[in-house]
C-alpha cells in the first residue's frame, strides 16, 4: 500500500510538470527523463521490483497501438522504401555495432549482454521524435519517415531483443536458424494483427452502438492482438501495429460521434499517464541498479555511458548517408520521382532520440537465468544494462531533443505550413456541401433553406478572404474600414460562445437552487461544452 501511495504521489508531480512544460514550451518527454533522474535522486524511496513480463504486457501494446493510430497509413505506404531500411537495417546495424563497441569497451560484459544492449537501444521513440519536430515545419514526407521507422524499428528491435535474452539464457545462438524464424515472426506478428484488426471492425460496425463499450473495445484491441501473437510465438509488437494501422484508417467507418470524441479523450489521458508511470518506475529502479554496480567507479560508469550514447548516434549517421544515396543511384524512377535534399540527412540523423520502449525493454530483462547446474542465478549485467540505457535515453534525449530546433534553423530548412492543404479541403467540403443543398433540398421550407444556406455561403466566402485587411493603421481606420467575411464569420461565432455563457451561468443557478435535477443539467452542459468546442474549432484566428 506505501509503494502505491508513493506512487500517486509521483504522478502528481509528473501531471504538474506537464503543466509546467506546456507553459514553458518545452518538450514534455524530456521533462520526464528529468523527473526520472530527480526521483532516482530522492534519498529513502522504495525500490519497487516488476515482474519483467508485466512490464512488457502493460505498457507497450498501449503506447505502440497510440502510434500506430496516429499515423497516416497514406503517408506511411508512399515512404515505405526509407521506413523499411531504417526499421529494419538499421535496427540489426545499430544492434550489431553497439554490441561489438560495448563488448570491446565494457570490461566483463558478454557478447551476448553486449548484444542485447544494443537491441534495447537501437530503435527511436515515436513520441519523442513528434514532440520535438511539433511545430518546426518538417514535411510531412520526413514526419512519415520518423514515425513509421519507431513504429516498425521497434518490432525489429525487440526481435533482436528477445533473441539476445534468449542466447544468453541458453548460451547459444545461430544467426541461420535466426534468420528463418525472423521472417515467420514478422509475417505471423502482421498476420494475426490483420486478423485482430478486421475482426474488431465488424464487431464495431455491426454490434456496438454505446460509446463506453466502444472506448473500452479501443483499449482492450491492443492487448487483444499482443496475446494472441506470443501465444503462437510472433511479433506481438508488430501484431499491435498492424491492427492499430488498419483500425484507424477504418475508423470513420464504424466510429459514432460521441465514440470518437469519448475515445480520444481516453487515450490521451492513458498515454500520459502511461509515459509518466514508466519514468517513475525508472527512477524508482535506478537506486537498486546503482547498488550492483558498486564494484564500477561512478565516473567509469558515466564514461561507459556516454561512449555507448556517442556509438548509438554516430552509427545512425553513418547508416543514413548509403541508405538515402543508394537507392537513387540504383533507381531512375526513384530520382525522378522523389525530390532530395541533403539536409533531410542530417535532421534524419540527429532526429534518433530514445524513450520510453527503451526503458521498457531494459526493465524487462529476466532477473535471474537457469544455471546450467539446474539452479536461478542472476541475470548477467542486468544493472549495468539499466543504468547503460538510461544513460542513452537521456544523452538522445535532452542533447539530441534540445539541439534538434536549432539546427533545424540552423539549416533553414523550407517550412511545410498545413494551411495551404487546410484550405483546399475545407474548400472541397463546403462545395460538396453546397451541391448537396442546391440537389436534394428544393422542396424544403424557404426560411429554414435561406438560413442553411446562409450558413455555408459565409464559410465559403471565409475562404474565399482568410485575410484581415492590411493597410488599417489605426482604431478610426478599422472602425470605419467594412466588414469581411473573416470578421462577420468571427463576430457570429463569438456571439454564440457569449449566449453559451448566459446559458451555463443560468444553469449553475439552477443546480445552485435544486430546481432541476443532476441528470438533466449533466446532459445540457455536455451539449454546450460540445457546441463550444465546436465553435473554437471553427473561430478564425485574427
């Protein structure tokens, strides 16, 4: 009961940091790598011990699934060329290379714990990679590239992972036999995720009509695919990718309104917290690590390190350079479709920030391996291994993350606005929506058509004029300067806000009085908190 206590306690103060970091404007997931480091500094805190099976069924299929929807699979196939060769090539160079520098750096560190160090290192973080990049005009080409290389990498990266946790446990391991099981793993793993996804779709489309039973059947899709693919022995990661991919590109089909609106509100309330809890996990678990490692000066420790977290990020930058000139020197088609810029490169390289999977990975190490006598030992180097990839985290992290927007403006970069995109489909809409009127509303009432009309016309002329007028200088001017349709669009949906207002105030002093009863006021204040969102939504910025 104290360990939960403490706990909850600990994510009060990531929500507050979060509030802390939005006002600030600083990247969130780096604020939690500091919290992780300040909680492992708090002196007399428990070290709580998780069952490293736990760790892996509880937090990934959640956080890889989130990813998954958010990605535009559009996007993601037009890229598919440079996400494969960095998912996958990549994820097995940097696991190959980091295990041979650890090896041959980390005195006693064993091939095999060499090579799970760098299978726990090797892929990006999807959340951390996006929250960086929010807001720095990167194209959407490079953005696709970013996420859909972490979503898959960390496939590839845990299937090294558990080939690695596998050979040390046996002492043996053929890369042969490897190989062939690889391609089953990830041909089964997207299989089942396929299988997973359509079925979840029908029972959506043809039984749920309740947004709490559809919300709930979004949070138990994820974990639904993950045991379903480890039961037959495939990729449960990829198994949650595929089915996260597949569902969110049919969500329109079978999503009610108040399902999509209940659900996303959800899942960002669980991811947060999810992020947030594997961080204090982190720095509840470090104590315990340090304690291992007493044998090893600190400043041995620091250096190992950092010359791991220096290995990582050069070899992506010496991966990135073939990987991106290769295949236009082998392809005309790919020359003359696809435009290069240098420059890509160097945002690609420095853009490997590691998170959260990471830090899953390592605290999902076995804590102890069979002997070959019959009896458990400890898991070799398992601390050395935490400590390592924490060190990793937070050198991507907070130098990589924090240097990103400057050398983003440092390269000056062309900056890619969704305004222009924004338009045309707002335009689309409101054409289609206007044909649709002039089509099949003749014989409708005259008065309640002129308002319907009305409606569209002045979302049609806000199109047409998004900018206010330029040449007012002063308060006269734009008093006496006309109205465009920008500022009657604004006026009106101000106007609106302002009665929902009077609406709510009136409520509040029925409530107040006890003249209606909690259900109804419920239910009218979720009608105007809709209404209002929907109204913000639509408000033109001046």
């Amino acid at each position: 009961m104290e360990n939960i206590a403490i706990v909850v306690l600990l994510l009060f103060g990531v929500t507050f940091l979060a509030i802390v970091s939005d006002r600030l404007k600083f990247p969130f997931p780096i604020a939690l790598v500091i919290i992780g480091l300040g909680i492992s500094l708090i002196p007399n805190l428990p070290t709580i011990t998780l069952d490293p099976n736990i760790v892996f069924l509880v937090f990934l299929p959640p956080l890889l699934y989130s990813a998954a929807w958010y990605t535009s699979w559009h996007e993601f196939k037009a890229s598919v060329r440079p996400i494969s060769l960095a998912a996958f090539g990549l994820v097995f160079f940097t696991t190959g290379l980091v295990g041979v520098a650890a090896h041959w750096l980390i005195p006693g560190l064993g091939w095999a714990e060499a090579f799970l160090l760098g299978a726990i290192v090797s892929p990006p973080d999807a959340v951390a990679a996006t929250a960086v990049t929010k807001g720095l005009g990167l194209q959407p080409r490079m953005i696709a590239i970013l996420e859909g290389e972490s979503l898959l990498n960390d496939a590839s990266g845990l299937i090294a992972y558990k080939y690695a946790i596998a050979a040390v446990m046996t002492g043996a391991f053929s890369l042969v036999q490897a190989s062939g099981q690889f391609v089953v793993v990830v041909a089964g793993g997207v299989v089942i995720g396929l299988l997973v996804g359509y079925g979840m779709f029908l029972i959506h489309e043809r039984f749920v009509c309740d947004a709490n039973v559809e919300t709930t059947l979004t949070v138990l899709t994820p974990y639904a695919a993950y045991l379903l693919a480890e039961s037959v022995h495939v990729s449960g990661v990829l198994a949650v990718v595929a089915a996260g991919l597949y569902l969110s590109y049919r969500s329109a089909d079978f999503f009610t309104t108040d399902s999509r609106i209940q659900a996303y509100s959800v899942w960002n309330m669980l991811i947060f917290v999810l992020n947030g809890l594997v961080f204090i996990l982190i720095g509840l678990q470090l104590p315990r690590a340090m304690q291992g490692l007493e044998a090893i000066p600190f400043g041995m420790l620091l250096w190992y390190g950092l010359a791991v977290s220096l290995v990582v990020i050069v070899v992506r930058f010496v991966w990135v350079v073939p990987a991106a000139l290769l295949p236009r020197l082998l392809s005309k088609r790919i020359r003359e479709r696809e435009a290069f810029d240098k420059r890509n490169m160097v945002i690609f390289g420095w853009a490997g920030m590691r998170g959260v999977v990471s830090m899953a990975a390592a605290l999902a190490i076995p804590l102890t391996v069979t002997s070959s006598a019959g009896g458990n030992t400890p898991f070799p180097n398992r601390n050395l291994i935490i400590f390592l990839t924490f060190c990793v985290v937070i050198f991507t992290l907070v130098v990589l993350g924090l240097t990103l927007p400057w050398l983003i403006r440092r390269l000056k970069m062309p900056a890619y606005s969704p305004l222009a995109e924004e338009y045309e489909t707002r335009m689309h809409v409101v054409n289609g929506s206007i044909a649709h009127i002039e089509d099949n509303f003749a014989l409708v009432n005259e008065s309640i058509l002129a308002r319907i009309k009305d409606k569209y016309e002045i979302k049609y002329k806000r199109l047409q004029q998004t900018d206010l007028p330029t040449n007012l200088t002063n308060t006269d001017a734009a008093a006496s300067a006309p109205l465009t349709a920008t500022d009657i669009f604004n006026q009106f949906l101000t106007l609106q806000m302002e009665l929902i207002d009077v609406e709510r105030t009136i409520v509040k002093t029925l409530r107040k009085e006890g003249k209606a009863s909690d259900e109804v006021i419920r239910k009218i204040e979720r009608e105007l908190d809709l209404e209002e969102a929907r109204l913000r939504m639509d408000l033109a910025e001046r």
